[in-house]
C-alpha cells in the first residue's frame, strides 16, 4: 500500500532568500530546507508518494528515478521524525 506524505499542519514555515525555513510548532527548531530540500518542500503543498515525488525530482535534476528515491528516503524520514511531514495511506 502506497504512503503519501504531506505538510503537517502544525508546521509554519516561510521562504526565504533560496531557502525554507519549517518551524514544527511543538519543539520550536527551525530546519533550513535548500538545494533539493527546498524543491521538495514545494512539491509537498499536495500529498503525494514517494515515486512521485522521485519522478518530479527526477525530471528537475536529469537523474535516475531509483536514484532520487533513494537520495530522498533518509530526507522523508526525518522531517516525519520531527513533525514536518505526515504520512497518510490515502491523499
């Protein structure tokens, strides 16, 4: 069964000079999303799974699918670890 990731609700962020800066409202950190990160913070204003978001990734940077995947699980992972991302079966 596929996994969507989306934006957490309770996340505030803004984009500033090449960058994102997410602010998860329960532990006040500030992650610096850039390069990649940034793309993919933007990808994320909808649900979507992590193929899709390799495919996306994928065209932007001329690179391999199975490449971008792998390159972008740990990224995932984290920002879902720190409250950033939600995972959802469905959209």
């Amino acid at each position: 069964m596929p996994v969507w990731y989306r934006r957490s609700n309770r996340t505030v962020w803004r984009h500033i000079h090449g960058s994102v800066l997410v602010r998860p409202t329960a532990d006040g950190s500030v992650i610096a999303l850039t390069g990649t990160g940034e793309n993919l913070w933007h990808l994320l204003s909808d649900p979507l799974t992590i193929e899709e978001l390799a495919h996306c990734l994928g065209d932007r940077y001329a690179q391999p699918v199975d490449y971008i995947m792998h390159d972008i699980a740990p990224i995932l992972d984290e920002l879902v670890t720190r409250g950033v991302l939600v995972e959802a079966t469905q959209p």
